[in-house]
C-alpha cells in the first residue's frame, strides 16, 4: 500500500487535476471563465499558483488561428489542504465571448517546487439555438439560417461588423469590407528622401503602405518622353528656344511691359486661355475690373478723426475741471478766509480790552483820580515826539493795573 501511494505522488506529483472546463456562456455574458479542479495528493498543506501566463488560441476560421488576441486574467495564489480539491478559476474578458472554439494552455507549479505542470483545456463557446419551424423549412436550421458572407460579421445583429478593435483586443482593428474580416493593421516605416519629405504613406482605406515616389520602368520613361517632344505643345515651344524672354515684345493692352510680363493699370486684369492643345493663351491686361471708391475710407477716416478729437477735448475739460477743484479753488478759498481771521482776531482784543475797562469802572474813586491824573500827564507828553514811546509804556502798565 504505501509502494501504492509513493508511485502515485511520482508519477502524478504532488498534486493533480481532476477536471478542467469552461462555464456556460450566454447571450448576454461579457467574458469566458475557466476553471481547474486541483486535487493535494499530499498528506500536508500545498500552495499552488501559477508559473506563467495561459497560452490560448482559437479559430477564426479555416486556416487562420489566432494566439494573441485571447489573454487570461486570474489564477491567484491557493492553498490546499491536504487530501482536497480547490478551483483556481480563470477569465477572458470580452463582449463577443460566443462562436470561439481553441483551447489554452496553463501553467501550474507547487510554492516549494521547482517543477511546474501543464494543463491543456478545450473550450467551445458556440451558442447553439433551438431552430424554429421557418427556419428549418427554408433554410434547413439555425446555423445555416445566420450565415452571413464575412467570419466577422455579426450573424446575431444583422450580419453588421463587430468592432475588430473590441473582439481581437487591439490586434486586429481593421475592418476589410470586401472579405467581411478584421486585419491587423500594416505597420509603415518611412524616411524621408532627398528633400526631406516622407516617401511612404499609410492608406487607410487599403491598409497598406503606398510609397509617394513615382516609380517608373524604362519602357514608361521612354513613352513619357516620346510623348513629351512629339506632342504640338513641345513643338510650340521649340520656336522659341533660341530667343530671349526680354527680347520678346508683348500686347500689354492696357498696361506696360516689364520684361517677360506686363503691370496693368488700375482697374485692368489679365485673363487666361486655355489652348486646344492644352497650353495657356494670356490674355494681358485685357479685362476691365469694378474699382473701389475711396469715399468710404474717406468717411472711415473723418469718423476716426472726430471720435479722437472729442476724446482729447474730454480729457483736457477733465485735466481742467480737476485742476480747478483741486487747486485753483482752494487756494482763492484759503485767501478768503484769512481777512476773516484778522477779524475774528481784532474783534477778540477789542473785547477784551473793553472788559478790562469794565472792570477799572469797578474800582475805587481814588484810583480813577489818579488814572486821570495820568492821562492827562500822558496827553502833556504825547505833544512832544520823544515821549510818544514813554506815554505807550505808561498805556500798557495802566492797563496791566
């Protein structure tokens, strides 16, 4: 018995799968889950996860597989205990999960071993629909009743194309209309030629590179050139090879030559015919042309002037106006206030030299004798010059008294 159970864990490993698969997937369903039913074959505890990313593929149609456009996300890290089974489950997610039929590759390794383990599973998205009884009278089922001429056109919409960049993830995102396919889109690489200009363009409607510099063979180059020196207008040309252009006299109508052109005077254009053999007559200075009046500009100009002018004479009113309220009247009202000060002032000492009379009135008989007494000395002495300074003293200690 335990040669039994050493032989199976070397020969399946520490651990196995016991079955694969995919979940149904619906009409409505946006994505493909797998799952893988691992089972320990271990007495103790495992870790499994994944070595590397799952490798799918799916048919497009006959002889075209597609590996890249399907890629997987999930597979975290589990542990299993021992003598169990555990999914690990898997996603593609997409909004066209139906009609894909491949399989995918996955790859499994235990924590605390180096050897890993693949799985392959197939896979079957087709979504299969109960046939009605007109569709298989006259088109012989469901299958055949959807059809549509293209591998990516969308039988469940009315044939109309899938989004390329939405089904094949961004690997194919162009639409051929002439096959009903979508293509990966043609990667140009170009360099600029001599004149630094590219030489290869992308054609999108074609999804090719077309190269923007002629390529001729040596049998075109030469009818290109036959054509060219036996054609009238070669010949036309050939008459004139030997002349100088300067030399050349021109009907300027209505205007003057200037070497191999004329000027035409004011209102007068020259005018081009084409050829019976495909060259170009001209016609110089030979049609007359409507000429503006300048009234107008004359008018815009008035307009312009007379708006400028009333803006100056605004300003200067302004310049005036503020010159005045903020100096010219202060300075008169200054002026008229200071005679009303020296009145407010005299007026002031008049009235306290009369209340300093009031108040001599009270005094005593006695001292209004001897004031008058002095006065009189002073009026005596004011009749000399030289006493005038004297009898003011005398004024002001009376008054002081």
């Amino acid at each position: 018995m335990f040669l039994l159970v050493v032989m199976i864990i070397i020969v399946c490993g520490k651990f196995h799968i016991e079955r694969s698969g995919n979940f149904p997937v619906g009409i409505e369903d946006v994505g493909v889950r797998f799952y893988l039913s691992i089972a320990n074959n271990m007495k103790n505890q495992i870790v499994i996860s994944k070595s590397r990313q799952p490798e799918c593929c799916w048919k497009v149609q006959e002889g075209d597989i597609d590996c890249k456009s399907m890629q997987l996300f999930g597979g975290f890290q589990t542990t299993i205990d021992r003598a169990s089974i555990k999914n690990m489950t898997f996603v593609f997610p997409n909004i066209y999960p139906l009609d894909r039929v491949g399989s995918c590759k996955f790859f499994l390794k235990e924590l605390k071993d180096t050897q890993s383990m693949i799985h392959e599973l197939k896979f079957d998205t087709t979504y299969k629909e109960d046939s009605t009884f007109m569709q298989s009278l006259f088109s012989g089922g469901p299958e055949v009743y959807k059809r549509c001429k293209g591998v990516d056109q969308n039988i469940r919409n009315n044939c109309k194309p899938y989004k390329c960049s939405k089904k094949y993830n961004g690997h194919r995102s162009f639409y051929n209309e002439k096959t009903g396919k979508c293509e990966p889109v043609y990667r140009c690489s170009t360099r600029l030629g001599d004149d630094d200009l590219p030489t290869t363009a992308f054609d999108y409607e074609n999804n090719r590179c077309k190269t923007l510099v002629p390529e001729l063979t040596e049998k075109e180059k030469q009818v290109a050139k036959e054509l060219l020196e036996n054609s009238p207008l070669a010949k036309e040309a050939n008459q004139y090879v030997d002349i100088n252009a300067e030399e050349l006299v021109i009907d300027c109508k209505h205007g003057y030559q200037e070497g191999s052109h004329c000027r035409c005077y004011h209102g007068w254009v020259t005018v081009s015919v084409k050829t019976k053999n495909g060259g170009l007559k001209m016609n110089w200075c030979s049609k007359k042309v409507p000429v503006k009046s300048n009234k107008s500009n004359k008018y815009a100009k008035w307009t312009v002037f007379g708006i400028l002018t009333t803006v100056c004479v605004s300003l200067v009113v302004l310049l005036l106006y503020l010159w005045w309220k903020l100096f010219i009247q202060q300075i008169i009202n200054n002026k008229k206030e200071q005679p009303s000060i020296e009145g407010k002032k005299l007026n002031e000492h008049e009235g306290g030299v009369q209340l300093k009379r009031g108040r001599s009135k009270s005094r005593s008989p006695s001292d209004n004798s001897n004031k008058r007494n002095l006065s009189e000395d002073n009026r005596q002495r004011s009749k000399s010059p030289r006493s005038s300074s004297r009898n003011r003293k005398l004024d002001f200690s009376d008054d002081e008294d």
